[in-house]
C-alpha cells in the first residue's frame, strides 16, 4: 500500500473502550512546533463534565440509523427513558472491547444491553464517519483551508488486537470514504511513545525524580506501559541513531484494563443489594448505570495510597436501592451491608455508600494482580533487563493506586507518568501521522505462513493426507509453510519474504493464497490447534495453455500496523497486492 504524501494536515482519532476523541494539526504548525495540536473540547449535558474525550457510546435511531455519539447520545438515551421511547432505539456503550475476541469476521454482531443486534462494522463506521465530519467541521470554523484530499487520517488500535479486528476497523473507516492511501492505522503505545520523545523533559518528570529525564536518548530501552479502559498493551522501545524506535519485545497485553475495576465494583453492589436486584437495575435503569460509572470513574483518579485510615464515599444511584428494595421486601440496605461486610468496612446511607481503604483496595485488586504478575513475568527476561524506564499512559495510567502497584515491580527502573497521561495516545497519533516511519523494526507476535502440499515424507508426515498429484508426485496436503516465524526482527517497509507456489492442477484458472497464523515457532500443519487461516487472496489465470508450468511469486510484507500481500504471475507478470480479507 502506497501512502500519499502531500498532506496538509494530519487528524487522528482515538477511539477507546471507555472514551474517545479527536485531534490533529497542519503541516506547518507541525514543522513549527510538534506539540501544537489542537484538541477538541466536549461537554456533558448531565452530571456537568467538560473534557478532550468525549464517552464511547453510540445511538442509532429505530430503523437503524444514526442519530448521536458521546454524551450526546447519553443524555439524549436517558431522555427517551424517561419518556418510555427508548425500547426500539440501539444504543451501544464500551463496545470496543468486544473486538478483542477470537474469530472476528465481517458478520460480527454487537448486541445492545437489552438484546438487539447490529453489524459491528456498521456501527464503528458509523462512529468514525461521525467524528470525520465533526473534524471537517471543526477546521472550515477555524478557517483552516484544507481540502479532505490533503488530510492524513490516523486511527488508533491497540497493538495486541487481532489481525482480524485491525482489518475490521480499517474496513469500517474506508466505508466512511477515507481512502486507503491516506490512512495509517496506529498501535497505540507506539503512538504514545512518539508524544513522549517530543515532550519537553519538564513534562516527563515523575515523583521520584527531579534530575533531567534521558530516556529518549540513543541506545535507551523503555517499556510503554498503555493502560486505557479496556486493554493493557505493554511495549519495549529501543532507541536507534536517529531516533528511530526499534521494538525489543513485542506487543502484549490483556484486556485488564479500567473497565475491570468498573465491573469489581459491580460485584462488590451486586454482594449486598443481591444478584436479582442488580440485573434488574442493569436491565432496567440504563441511565443510572450510566451515572454510576461517571461518578465512579472520577474517584477512580483520585483514590491515592496515602489515604491511609479514609474512607471514600461513592454516589448510588436511587434507584439500585429501589430495586433492593422490591427483590427484599423488609429488608434494610444496613442489614444488608451488615451480612456481606463488616460495618467498618462498608457504610450505605441513602445515595452513598463509604468504603474503608482497605475495602476501596480490593475492588482494584484483581486488575492489579494480573498487571503486576504480567509486568513481573517481562521483566524477568534478558532482553529487557536493561530497561531504564517504564513510560504509563492511558487513562487508567492517571489512577494513583495503580501508580503505586506498578512501583512495587518496578524496582530501579524510573516511572514516567507524563502529564494528561489520557491524552498522550491521541496526541502521539498526530505526530505519527506526520512522521509515519519513525518505528523501524518490530518483533513479529505469530508465524506466518501459507497452506500447501509439500513432498511427502514417510515417518514424518500423516498418511491420511497423503495425495497424488497430476504431476505424479506423492504430496503431503495441508502442509504449513512458514513465510516468516513467531519472534522474528522485522524492519518496517523493507522487510519481506517471498515464496514461489506452482499451480496444482493444469485447468486451474486462479492460484488461491491462503495466510494462516500460528501462536508455535515450527507447525508442520496448516490443521494444528495452534494455526488459524485469518485470509485469502486469488490470482487470476484464464490462460491454462502453460498447464503445470504456472505460478506466482507471493511476497509478504510484515512489522506495519498490518500484514500485507503481493503476487506476481511469474509468466504475465499480472500483479495482486493489499488485497489480504483478513475477515474472511
């Protein structure tokens, strides 16, 4: 895939679990200044917020199209429940995390908490598309004089998605009318290590140290630890002559991020007030649910390990303790906190309840054991124990008690929590978009390869896929043959591994490539539980007056943001490239 060149400005979005926004600067305030990126600003109807992210949720109006984005579609949900409209309308929130799934295709559902279903690439294009247009919109008001030719887009996706799922979302931009040629999908601790080497060294000071920070220096190694609100990606930069950035150990993560200690929480309402009582009010009461998690989602930011003795009241919502109320009849709320919680520990009174630190710690506790033992288990390697730095950003990197967890396994390695930790995805997509080439080399996560016939081998091969071939060879079918392995340098943009693959049958009239992935260093078959087939491409060969004596060269580009594709018919030279259908 070629990228376009001549741009005059480059709009980067971030679409995230839990919030999402958009930025972007000119060329020329680009070359001026790296960090001039201008950032829009949403507010909230209810509840007062005003920020530079705006909430993932989406409505779609009862004959499924679009109606609003943000908290625009929240507060605008919440009035149709009030009203009793609500029932036909879609309305989608924190459905980012559904793409970090196995066996994402492109009849991939999302399901709206009452059941109803809609084609996932529908609904993100329908959210991109809308960002697009308020951007554009946003721009012609400042008077910027940029044809939607000259735009760069950047969209963000975290670096431990599938293949797949970056496919789907590349797919859903391109159907807002964002041509390939001007699209750079980002892995989002990449782009946040591309704010951070920019940032002035007064911004990247932490709390335990004042003497200036080196970290961008060449030959540094770093971890770029992103922790947003649904997945932790963790990364290990080095730093090459020139500034460029060269992956150590590859993306890796889990979805263990902010969002698990919304729904500890959960579990922690649900323990006193019940398991009926909590569906019901989750089922039936949307909008407060939404008001829970914005009020939770403040405390979360200001819950600090020197709050030692405090306690920190949380808001509830009426209504939770209405349908307590309804599912125990006669009970009291006290008697229940009483039952599941000693009354030092919990506290409900009307629409607060108080924990104790020590309770306020247990609800963080499972997220935080997953993180420490995965940060634990990378630093351990040889390859990374000269890392001087761990880089946390994301939103959920703002939260002081994760702060301090990550402390505890970090040893002498400095931590840098860079200021609107929340933003620095968003903002290093901008300068990405500007300098798309800075990250040279990455370690490829999977084995690549194709599926084949190799000669058979008695002793080796299975008989059962034993075939004889018009050639009047004795094959061996759903052979794996390995393009590129798991754990491989790959250099970004000059990388590539080429294969000659041969017709199999004389009237054949199209050669199918099919790409498989494997989580083993060495499959032997395309059929192990390790292999995944993730796409195909076909070329085309009307011409069958060669017989056997056709093939193509197939070449695969790795360490992008993506895998792609290139065949040449070895005869005609007709070529096929960045066709790869990883949705299948």
């Amino acid at each position: 895939m070629e990228l376009k060149d001549n741009f005059l400005l480059v709009a980067a979005i971030d679409f995230g679990t839990t919030y999402t926004g958009y930025a972007y600067s000119t060329l020329k305030e680009f070359q001026t200044d790296p960090l001039k990126i201008n950032m829009m600003t949403w507010n909230a109807g209810s509840g007062g917020l005003v920020s530079q992210k705006t909430s993932t949720c989406v409505l779609f109006k009862p004959d499924g199209t679009f109606h609003s984005f943000g908290y625009k579609a929240e507060d605008y949900y919440t009035e149709l429940y009030m009203d009793d409209k609500h029932k036909d309308w879609f309305f989608f929130r924190r459905f980012k995390m559904e793409l970090y799934k196995d066996h994402i295709n492109k009849n991939f559902m999302l399901r709206t908490s009452d059941g109803k279903g809609m084609s996932a690439i529908t609904v993100i294009s329908a959210v991109i598309g809308y960002l697009k247009g308020h951007l554009i919109e946003a721009i012609h008001t400042q008077a910027v004089d940029v044809s939607e030719t000259d735009i760069r887009w950047v969209v963000t996706v975290p670096a431990i998605w599938s293949d797949a799922a970056k496919q789907m979302m590349r797919e859903a931009v391109e159907r807002t009318g964002i041509v390939s040629n001007q699209l750079i999908l980002a892995l989002e601790p990449e782009a946040a290590s591309m704010l951070c080497k920019n940032l002035p060294a007064v911004e990247l000071f932490s709390a335990d140290y004042t003497d200036k920070v080196d970290t961008f220096r060449s030959g540094a190694k770093y971890m770029v630890f992103d922790a947003g609100g649904g997945t932790i990606d963790i990364t290990v930069h080095e730093v090459l002559k020139g500034g460029f950035l060269k992956e150590v150990h590859a993306a890796n993560g889990g979805d263990w991020g902010g969002t698990k200690v919304d729904e500890a929480f959960e579990e922690f309402l649900e323990s006193i007030v019940g398991k009926a009582a909590f569906q019901h009010f989750k089922a039936n009461e949307l909008p407060s649910v939404i008001d829970l998690h914005r009020n939770f989602e403040v405390k979360k930011k200001m819950c600090t390990g020197e709050d030692i003795g405090t306690k920190m009241s949380l808001y509830v919502p009426c209504s939770l303790l209405e349908s307590f109320k309804e599912h125990n009849p006669g009970k009291s709320i006290d008697d229940a906190s009483a039952v599941y919680h000693c009354s030092t520990e919990v506290e409900w009174k009307r629409d607060k309840v108080r924990l104790s630190q020590k309770k306020t710690l247990s609800v963080f506790e499972q997220s935080f054991k997953q993180i420490i033992d995965h940060m634990s288990d990378i630093l351990s390697k040889p390859a990374i124990k000269d890392c001087e730095a761990i880089l946390m950003v994301g939103g959920y990197s703002e939260c002081p008690l994760l702060q301090d967890a990550i402390r505890t396994v970090a040893g002498d390695i400095r931590l840098i929590v860079p200021s609107d930790a929340s933003l620095a995805v968003l903002k290093g997509a901008v300068i990405n978009g500007h300098c798309p080439d800075t990250v040279s080399e990455r370690v490829c996560k999977y084995t690549y390869g194709t599926g084949c016939r190799q000669m058979f081998i008695r002793g080796v091969h299975r008989v059962d896929y034993l075939v004889l071939t018009e050639r009047g060879e004795i094959r061996c079918e759903n052979c794996f043959s390995s393009f590129v392995k798991k754990g491989t340098h790959v250099k970004i943009g000059t990388s590539s591994f080429t294969n000659t693959f041969s017709v199999a049958t004389s009237g054949q009239t199209g050669m199918c490539v099919e790409l498989y992935v494997s989580t083993s260093v060495n499959p032997l078959y395309s059929t192990e539980a390790s292999c995944q087939k993730i796409g195909a491409i076909t070329l085309d060969m009307p011409d069958t007056s060669l017989g056997l004596d056709r093939g193509a060269c197939v070449t695969m580009y790795f360490g992008g943001s993506e895998v792609e594709l290139k065949a040449v018919d070895k005869h005609t030279g007709n070529e096929i490239r960045g066709c790869f259908d990883l949705l299948g």
